[in-house]
C-alpha cells in the first residue's frame, strides 16, 4: 500500500524483490529464459537479408544467451514454462528459476527471496523436475 505522505511528496517506492514489487514500467513485463532469448535473436539473425549487418551488442548478447541456456530445445523450454506455471510462481520468478537453475531450496531462496513464501520440499520437487529436464534435453 502506498504511503500517502510518500505520495504528495512524490516520492516514488523503491521496488523490492521479496514481495515481488517491481517499478512501473516492470510491472507487467514478460521475463525471458535465456534460452529463449536465445532462440528469439537467433531467428532474428536467419531471417534476416543476407547482408543485414548487425551490432557487436547483438553478437554479444546472442553469444550470452546461447551460452547460459540451460534448455537446448523448445519442447524442454516449453515444458519448463508449463511446469513452473503450475506452481504459481510469478514471471519473474519463474524466469529466474530456469536462468539459475539452483540445486536446492536454500540455495533457490537465497538467489529468489520471494521465494521464501513456499514450502521446502514443495520448491525441491520443483527443482528437480527442472533439473530432469536439463538432463534429458
């Protein structure tokens, strides 16, 4: 809730990850698994004219994306949006989950403080089937 003193002073709340409070502009973004960013510029790049010249950034960017990926094929990337949905996690943490592929709840907690309002075992479980996926993908 917003402090009405903050407000007439117009003092913007700073955002805070715990309880998933992102500023404005962040509140309803779709937050990507670098997987499939990945993807996304890698299709950018072949549908492109054969002489479209493109950024270093790009380069740089799809050069991070493909190395960070921890799912190699979009059934995997699919099934991992799927399963992660079902948990109710938020986009942010469901992006966050995949990207950093924590082994165990502490570790996933401590990464993703807002995670801190799920049960242990409930977030292991999670954790594991993303950790199957990685392995057979």
């Amino acid at each position: 809730m917003t402090d009405p003193l903050l407000k007439r002073a117009g003092i913007q709340e700073e955002e805070d990850l715990t309880l998933l409070k992102f500023p404005k502009d962040l509140k309803d973004a779709k937050f990507l698994l670098n997987s499939e960013v990945a993807i996304l510029l890698e299709h950018r790049k072949d549908s492109s004219d054969e002489g479209t010249e493109f950024p270093q950034t790009f380069h740089k960017t799809l050069a991070y994306a493909e190395k960070f990926s921890r799912y190699k094929n979009r059934t995997s990337i699919k099934q991992v949006r799927i399963n992660l949905t079902k948990e109710n996690l938020a986009e942010f943490e469901i992006a966050s989950l995949a990207n950093l592929c924590p082994e165990n709840s502490d570790e996933a907690k401590s990464l993703i403080p807002s995670l801190k309002r799920i049960d242990d075992d409930a977030l292991q479980a999670t954790l594991d089937e993303l950790s199957n996926l990685r392995k057979f993908n």
